[in-house]
C-alpha cells in the first residue's frame, strides 16, 4: 500500500494592493510584495502612470512610502505630468510619504570598456530607500540603465543582481520596460526574471483606440488571464476586470415598474423581476426611447438612481423631447436621481466603452441602467463584437443586481432575425415595437416576445404615444401573421 503524501499547508502569496480600480481585482490582491514586477508595452501605453498611482497610493492609502529613480524625466516634469490627476508630488516629498530621485544616464558612461556593475545605482537607491523608510520602489525605465550594453550574458547577470538587491531589501518594486519589435521588452531578457509581468498595449482598430492590459506571469499566485480594457482619465487608470461568466449571480424574485401600468398588466401585473436584462427593439419611431424614459421615471419616483448612457442623443435633447409625451424629467435630473452620460459610439471603442460605463457605475450605484441605443454600437463595431461586449456587461450588471434596459433599432421587414442573432439571447425580457398600417391607418403596437421566469400575455397591444404619455389599447385580432403571437386560450392556460 502506497503511503498517503504529508500534506503541505496552503500559504497565499503576500501581496501589495496598487489601489487602481479594476487591477487589485484581476491580480487577486495586488502586486507581489517584496518582489519585482515588471510592466511593459510601447510608447504612449500608460506605464509610467500605472507606476506612479502604485507608489501615490501606497502613500497615501496604504502607509508605505515609495521611491521613484527615473532614468528619462526630471523630478519637475514628473510632477506637473501627474499633477492633472491630482497627485502632488511636491506636498507627499514634505510629509516623507515619497521621494523622487532623477539620475541622468549617458550613454558613454555605461560602455563596455571595463567591468560593468551597478554598485553606484545600489548607494544611491539605498540612501533614497533609507531616507524615507520606503517599502516601495518605481524604476523607470530600465532601458535608459542598460542601453549602452550589449552582450547578453552580461545584461542577464546585472539584471539578477538588480532584482536580488530589491528583493533583499524586502521592497516592492515595479521596473517598467519598452516593448521589443518581436519581444515584450526591448532586450527579451527582463521578463524571465521578473516574478511578476503586466504588458500594456495600446491599438488603434479601424481609427478608434483602445488600451488593454495582460498579466502575462505571476509566480506563486492565480490571476487572470485574459486581455483587460483600461482606461486613463482625469482620475487615472483604471482597469475593467471582466467577469468570469460563470452565472453564479443571484436571481431576486421582487419586482419593478416598467413605468407602463397597462405593460405591467401583461406580466402578472407586476413588471420585470429586479436585476433582469430587458431588450426593446423595433423599426425607427416606434417608440423605444420613449419606453426607455418611462422605465427610468418610473424607478427615479421609487427614490431609486437611474444611470441613462445616451449614444444618440444630448441629455438637453432628451428632456426636451420626452416633454412632448408627458415625461418631466427635469425634476429627477434636479433631485440628482437621473444621470445622463452621453457619447458618440465612435469615440472609443468597445471595450473603452465598457469601461466609463464600469466607471460611471461604481461612481453613481444605481439601481437601473439604461443603454440607448445599442445599434450604434453595432454599426461601428460589428454585431459578434458588441454581443461579447454586451455578455460581459450584462454579467456585472446581474452580479450588481442593477436592472437594465437596452434598446434596438431594427428595419421594416425584418424586426427579429438581426437583433435575434446578436444580443436577444442575453436578455431576460425582449419587448417588440412594430409599425402597421390595416386598412390603410399606421399605428404602433406592441407584444412581449419573452419574459423569462414569469407568465406573460404575447397578445400585440397598440401603444399609444401621446403628450398625456404612453398607453396601451385593446388586444389587436388584426396583427401581421407573420408576428409571432399567442392565442388568447394560451394565454389563459398560461396564467
């Protein structure tokens, strides 16, 4: 019989928290402390901002002091590049809590013509290190250090000694490192070593650019591993950490307003269960914003916060139609329940939309999200790209338990198959907004198409749009056959 293996206690890695939104979440923690973590990527991708909120936050949120010895910008221009997102550099150099030393490398001085060693960086490091009790340390870069070398063996051999003196010394240091044409780092060197290693990348697709992030190793730990969006604001970075979709969110069984009485009628006279995805798609004036606005007015007369993401429209343009069918949205906007945040769908990308509206949600915590539409989104990047997007999206905001609404344009003749083939099958409930004209007079009608967990009549109902608001007429015998509907005894059978 095999003797059972002794059983080894699980020992989690200490780490140090950066304090950057979004980044603490995707390494499980933070950075390794007392390790080296190396961050890399090409020009203009945000590394040594990322550095900097490392060693600022950790000053001021975590109690430990930081040194930053840049090789490339002197302590002036660090300071007035950072100041714009409110770090003062000068105040936090007074109280101790940061030390920013620049040490100017030439390059004749690192020629190979003698014994190459880093013993004078070790002094000066040191004595910064000891001035301030730092535990944390930002070098940036490492290329200015070694530019003038260029055998291998000798770089490897420096760049352990280096990481070695950082890890003696019990200091968390990021080493940041421009990328290689073929590499991540210009030498191909430094990412073996590092126990840590977070590429930046920053792409432009088709005129519209968007940052990402990777953790491409970290020792001793589990972290993610996909490709995260970020963004730089006046407020710094921030990174979205995109769900793990594994539908473990939690199904609440209370319920809201649509904003529609006749609407809650057809579900069980309740509404939408709280936190659900619900989808309003039809042809261009049916109605789909209108519904929108009601959603939201309903849940801002609850006392609830209602976050409004505009890709069409101005929110000036939004309160003033909505006026036209009896919404008065001013007072929500005045009693700072109804947040609008508007943008045009080509002025990010996707993911850099998914993170302002990350954002804007852990900024307001609402209880109800609007999208508006989301055929902008697909217009400019493509309906598969939108629909991982909206996967991911729709996750956190189930996980959140935020109850959301997206609406769609479709085009006469085809109300279903597009919207069907991208996103409807994320949606608890998907409402059908259609125009008719039998006998010759338009109207609009409405049916619910689905609504998950509930039992609903699909029985089409005309909507009436007028400045008294939006109501729904009698049941409609006369529909389009092609509208899939069901009967009157099913509905019955049903309820």
């Amino acid at each position: 019989m095999t003797p059972a293996s002794p059983k080894v206690a699980r020992r989690s890695l200490a780490k140090s928290p950066t304090g950057i939104q979004g980044l603490d979440e995707v390494t499980g923690g933070g950075l390794p402390k007392g390790r080296v973590t190396l961050l890399c990527g090409s020009a203009g991708c945000g590394k040594s901002l990322l550095a900097m909120e490392f060693l600022v936050h950790g000053a001021v949120r975590y109690g430990e002091p930081g040194v930053c010895m840049d090789f490339e910008e002197t302590e002036e221009k660090l300071r007035a590049n950072v100041a714009s997102l409110g770090f003062d550099l000068r105040d936090l150099a007074k109280r101790k809590k940061l030390l920013v030393d620049y040490v100017a490398v030439q390059r004749h001085e690192i020629a190979e013509t003698g014994e190459y060693n880093l013993e004078g960086l070790f002094i000066r490091l040191g004595h910064a290190v000891k001035a301030i009790k730092a535990k944390r340390v930002v070098l940036d870069s490492i290329e200015a250090l070694f530019s003038g070398l260029t055998d291998s063996t000798t770089l490897r051999a420096e760049l352990r000694r280096l990481f070695q003196w950082l890890e003696e010394h019990k200091l968390t240091a990021v080493v940041t490192g421009e990328a290689g044409e073929h590499t991540l780092t210009r030498h191909g060197l430094e990412e073996y070593i590092a126990d840590c290693v977070i590429a930046l990348d920053h792409r432009v697709t088709e005129q519209i650019s968007t940052r990402r992030l990777r953790i491409v190793k970290y020792r001793g730990t589990s972290h993610g591993t996909d490709e995260y969006p970020f963004l730089i604001d006046r407020e710094g970075v921030s990174v979205v950490p995109l769900s793990s979709l594994a539908l473990a969110h939690k199904a609440l069984t209370d319920r809201v307003s649509t904003g529609i009485p006749a609407l809650d009628e057809m579900m069980e006279g309740k509404g939408f269960f709280r936190g659900s995805s619900v989808l309003v798609s039809g042809t261009a004036g049916t109605g789909k914003s209108s519904l929108a606005a009601n959603f939201a007015s309903a849940a801002c007369a609850r006392g609830e916060e209602c976050l409004y993401f505009a890709f069409e429209e101005s929110p000036s343009q939004i309160l003033r139609n909505m006026r036209s069918v009896g919404l008065n949205l001013e007072r929500w906007v005045r009693k700072r329940l109804l947040h609008f945040h508007a943008m045009r769908p080509t002025s990010s990308g996707l993911e850099g939309h998914l993170a302002t509206i990350h954002k804007m949600i852990a900024k307001v915590r609402p209880r109800v999200v609007v999208i508006d539409p989301i055929t902008n989104l697909i217009s400019a990047s493509g309906t598969y790209d939108v629909k991982s997007m909206l996967m991911r999206l729709v996750d956190f905001l189930k996980v959140e338990q935020i109850t959301s609404m997206f609406t769609n344009l479709t085009f006469a003749g085809d109300p279903h198959e597009g919207t069907a083939a991208g996103v409807s099958s994320l949606m608890d409930a998907w409402i059908v907004l259609r125009d008719s004209k039998p006998n010759g007079r338009p109207r609009r009608e409405l049916y619910v198409l689905k609504s998950r967990g509930m039992a609903h009549s699909r029985e089409p109902r005309e909507l009436i749009v007028s400045e008294r608001g939006i109501e729904l007429g009698i049941v409609l015998t006369d529909h389009t056959s092609g509208t899939a509907v069901a009967g009157s005894s099913a509905v019955r059978s049903a309820k």
